[in-house]
C-alpha cells in the first residue's frame, strides 16, 4: 500500500501517469495482428514511468533527511 504522504509529493513534482500519448496500433498496415511492437513500446512507458518515480521517491528522502538533519 502507498504511503499517502508519498503520493502527494509524487503529485505535486508532476510524477503522474500520461493518459494522453497517442498509441501504437496494435495491428499492422495489413490488419494483422502484431503485438511485438505494441508491447516493445508499452514495456518502455512503463520503465521509464518507473525511473521516474524512483527519482523523485530518492528527492523526496533526501529532502525529508535534510529536513531532519536541521530540526536536529
């Protein structure tokens, strides 16, 4: 389960899902189906939704510790 504390601050660095890219058929210029590039393509998104989000996770720890550090 996600910290919902986490969540916001994913929010407000802009780490959200994109809805709006256009995708990649799913069946080739002959009307076959051909999943291989569909697939290629969505595992991409999703990897690099990945990277994303341990980037901003690792700035939001960081922040959190400096903050820590100075209250200490």
């Amino acid at each position: 389960m996600r910290n919902r504390k986490v969540q916001r601050e994913l929010h407000r660095m802009g780490v959200r899902r994109m809805t709006n890219e256009e995708k990649i058929e799913l069946r080739d210029k002959c009307g076959m189906k051909d999943p291989t590039p569909y697939e290629a393509v969505k595992h991409m998104v999703q990897e690099q939704e990945r990277i994303n989000e341990r980037i901003a996770r690792a700035a939001i720890a960081a922040r959190e510790k400096k903050t820590m550090a100075a209250a200490v």
